[in-house]
C-alpha cells in the first residue's frame, strides 16, 4: 500500500503536462495497434514492416481497395457529437498516466468504501466504460448493435464480461449467461449479430484446464500414455509448441476431475445446441500457453460434432505472436478436412506476451513468442494468407481480428486477388468497439463484413477486465494514433463546411 500512496499523487501532479502535450501535438499515423480480446498487438515506430515481397501487394493496389484519405466517407455515420466525443475519449485514454491512475484506483482501498467506490463507478461509466463498452447488460449491448448496423452496417460480437470460474457453481451460472446471449441474439435484427464470444476458462476452472493442458502435452511426447476420458479432436501441437510447462509425467486425472471434465464438455455441448438453434457462430476466446491445449481440445472436439454442412458453428482462435502457430493452424485445418469438418478460426496477434516470456525464464526455457514485431507480423501475415486461400477453395472460414492497418490492407487485397466475395460470409474483419475506427470504417466502405467486438456487462464486472488488458499490454489504449488524426481532420473539415454554409459562401 505504501507504494500506491506514492505513485498516486505524482500521476495526479504530471497529468495537466501529458493532457496537454496529447492535445496540442499532432501524431503520426502508426500501424500497430490493439487486437480484440485477448489479442494485444504492440506498438511498433515502423509503419511498414516486412512481408513475404512474393505475396506483398503493392502499395497503390492497397490504397485503391481500402481508402483511408476520404475522411469524410469514412466518418459519414457518426455524428459531430459522438466524434467530438471519441477523439476526446481516445486523446484521453492515450495518456499513459491515465491509465496508471486507474490502476491504481481500481486496486486500491478507495474501492473499499462504497460511497466512493460509487463515485468512481458513476466517474468511470460516464467516459471510459461509455466509450469502450456496449451496456450494463444484454438490452443496452442489444441497442449498441442496432446504431452500429444502422446506418453503418457493422456487425457485432456479443461478449459478456465474464472471469474466470471459481468453483463449478459459478461454471454452471456463466454457462447460463452464454445461453441468455446466444438467446438474446435472435431477437436483434436479421445479420446484425455476427457472433457470440465464449470464454472456456469461465464454463471450466483454469485448474483442471492445466491439469488438462498437461496431460495433453504429455501423450503427444508419448504416444504410450493413453488418456481415457479423451474424445476425437484435431491435432493441437505441433514439434515446434513449448512443452516446459510440463518437465515430468502427470497424475492422471482423478474420478471427480473427470467428471468434471465431462461436465465441462456438456455446459459447452448446451451453449453450442443454442448457437445451433438460434443460427449464431461461437467465438472461443484464447489464454496464455499453460491452459491454451485444453481449450483447442475442448473447441475442436466440439466444433467436429456441431457445425452446419459447410459451415462450422465454433471458432478457435490462433494467436500468431506464438512461434508454433502456423504450424498448428496448418495441422488442425488440413485434419479437419480430412474429416469433412468445416472449421473456423479468428486469428489475433496476441495478450500474453510479458507473462509467457517471463514463466519461459523462470524455468529456463526458450520463449513460445516471437523474436521481434516484425517477425509477428510476418506470422500474422502467412496465417492469413493461408486462411484465405482456404476459404478462397471453399474450405472453412476465417475472421481476421487486427488493428493493424497494414495486416488489413493485405488481407483486403489479398482477398480480392483470389476472388473471395466481399460479402463471403466465410470471410470477416473484426475490431474493438469504439476502437480502430478507421480501419472498420475503410474496409466496410470497401465492402467487407466488418464486426466490431462488444464487450458488456456491469461497470464493477467490466473495468477490472479492460484495466487488467490495458495493464498486460501499454499498446492497449495508446496506439490510436491513425484514428486520432483522421478524426481530427474530419472535425476540421466539418467545421470549415459549417462556416463556409453559415458564411454563404
């Protein structure tokens, strides 16, 4: 506690200089930013980093296809006050000391009493929480997916804020609340709900699912160990995964961890009947590399039992700043189509990387990420082009969740090179809500489904969650760069024209 007093007041005595400085500085456009959930890309000084320059398209063929110039097309939907309102909210959230005061507040003592933890909570959903977040619960998320399919035509992703499990009371209660979503979905206009998001580590503690994970891990070193209680699923590793997380040979899972498993697997199998009955695909959120094993197993076998003819109904999700990733995303869709499983993927760039690093040098291990920013974007990239010449084959479907100008524009074009329809239901971009404007707004004018990721749930309930996100990565609310810029010149723009008409001229 010490500590926070100190830090506190000196955030509180420099923040006049850093508002001040964000507001009267012009920055440059930058091409790293944040991915949606649980997929934080960094920050990078390099605009443009380097592809494979035998499937880099040109620059002139990228700026014809997504246009970021016309900033008055690509803000025609939103009004004055709400863009006034977002540049203000972004110039904000782009102030590193913002975000350490609300660390600090969110985890200090102030919360423990309620007459100030209310004045916090009424300061915080006023702004931050308003912005960034689509409701307290499912009819004002519902609302917000409304104003963004009409008149913008941009889709939404249902995502309820839930944590982690505790016990199995609490598994069994956010199975309801997965159900009450996908529900809920149906009754939101045709298309306007591109996906509901689930979180395995919700349905089933990360305690079993690293119990889980090592037991996984294991019988792909030897295949003499055999694991009873395992249903068909695709390959989840690859010679190239990390494995230091599990030095020796694992207890078997216990009786009661067993049936806990099994309970597991049906809360999972409920939620997908319901996706199956309401026409709505499920999103399957990624975690670090202790607990990720289970949830591919947990999402590929599922996803082999429920799916509609040529249309899978579960999404895993890669995550390309991992070393192994394209090796494993390579092995599990060529399995699936062995199968005749159609299989989605939404591939992100990644949220753990200070952590995995950090337990793959306690324990004396190479790190699972990435060398460089480079070397993850290049990653990024080649997953992508893989997917995309996948569904190009009419083979799964792929939903690439990037803030990444740059990766955008390549799959844009990339796309349109190997003929995939803009209006492909197999193929979909995805963004943060109220976050990389530009980038949704460039590629749905281009024609593209574009879904923006929308996270709800009670103030209390959701900002420990985006703090938690912005404390993983610093690139989380300050990589907004572009879209700070752009919506100062459209603002700009606006008020000439509103001069210039009140002028007569």
């Amino acid at each position: 506690m010490a500590t926070r007093g100190v830090a506190c007041p000196k955030l509180l005595q420099n923040l006049p200089y850093f508002l001040l400085r964000r507001f009267s500085s012009a920055p440059s456009p930058i091409a790293a930013a944040v991915s949606p959930l649980n997929l934080v890309e960094r920050a990078d000084s390099e605009a443009n980093f380097s592809i494979n320059p035998t499937v880099t398209p040109t620059q002139s063929s990228r700026d014809s296809i997504v246009d970021f110039q016309d900033v008055k097309g690509l803000f025609s939907t939103l009004s004055t006050p709400r863009l006034l309102k977002s540049l203000i909210t972004l110039e904000m959230a782009a102030v590193d000391p913002m975000v350490d005061m609300g660390l600090w507040v969110m985890n200090s003592r102030l919360m423990e009493t309620p007459i100030l933890k209310q004045v916090i909570s009424e300061a915080v959903k006023h702004t931050f929480y308003d912005h960034f977040c689509a409701g307290k619960n499912l009819e004002e998320a519902g609302r917000t997916i409304t104003r963004l399919w009409d008149p913008a035509g941009l889709q939404g992703m249902l995502d309820y804020g839930l944590e982690n499990a505790v016990d199995y009371e609490s598994c069994d209660q956010n199975t309801m609340e997965f159900i009450k979503t996908v529900e809920y979905s149906s009754s939101l206009p045709p298309s306007s709900v591109s996906f509901v998001v689930v979180k395995i580590s919700a349905i089933c503690p990360p305690s079993l699912l690293r119990r889980v994970s090592d037991l996984l891990r294991w019988e792909y070193r030897d295949s003499a160990f055999h694991l009873p209680w395992k249903l068909n699923c695709f390959p989840i590793f690859s010679d190239s995964s990390p494995f230091y997380h599990t030095p020796k040979k694992p207890e078997p899972l216990s009786p009661e961890e067993e049936r806990n498993l099994l309970l597991t697997h049906e809360r999972l199998f409920k939620i997908c009947e319901k996706g199956m009955e309401a026409n709505v695909p499920l999103l399957i959120d990624a975690e670090d590399t202790a607990l990720q094993p289970a949830i591919d197993y947990l999402t590929y076998s599922s996803a082999a039992l429920y799916h509609r003819d040529d249309e899978p109904l579960l999404f895993g999700t890669i995550q390309a700043y991992l070393k192994d990733a394209k090796d494993r995303l390579v092995k599990a869709k060529k399995a699936a189509d062995k199968a005749g499983v159609p299989v989605g993927f939404k591939l992100v760039r990644g949220a753990y990387m200070s952590s995995e690093r950090g337990i793959a040098a306690s324990l004396g291990a190479e790190s699972p990420i990435q060398n460089n920013i480079q070397e993850t974007h290049a990653s990024y990239n080649s997953c992508a082009e893989f997917l995309l010449e996948e569904v190009a084959s009419g083979s799964g479907a792929v939903v690439l969740a990037t803030h990444n100008v740059e990766s955008g524009k390549f799959a844009a074009v990339k796309a349109t090179e190997l003929g995939i329809g803009k209006d492909n239901r197999k193929l979909q971009f995805a963004q943060l809500y109220a976050m990389a404007e530009t980038l949704s707004f460039g590629l749905k004018n281009a024609g593209f489904r574009v879904s923006k990721y929308l996270p709800f749930g009670p103030v209390e309930q959701i900002m420990p969650y985006l703090l938690r996100r912005a404390e993983e990565n610093r690139g989380l609310l300050s990589t907004s760069n572009m879209d700070r810029l752009l919506m100062r010149k459209e603002l700009n723009r606006r008020l000439k024209s509103f001069f210039t008409e009140e002028q007569g001229y």
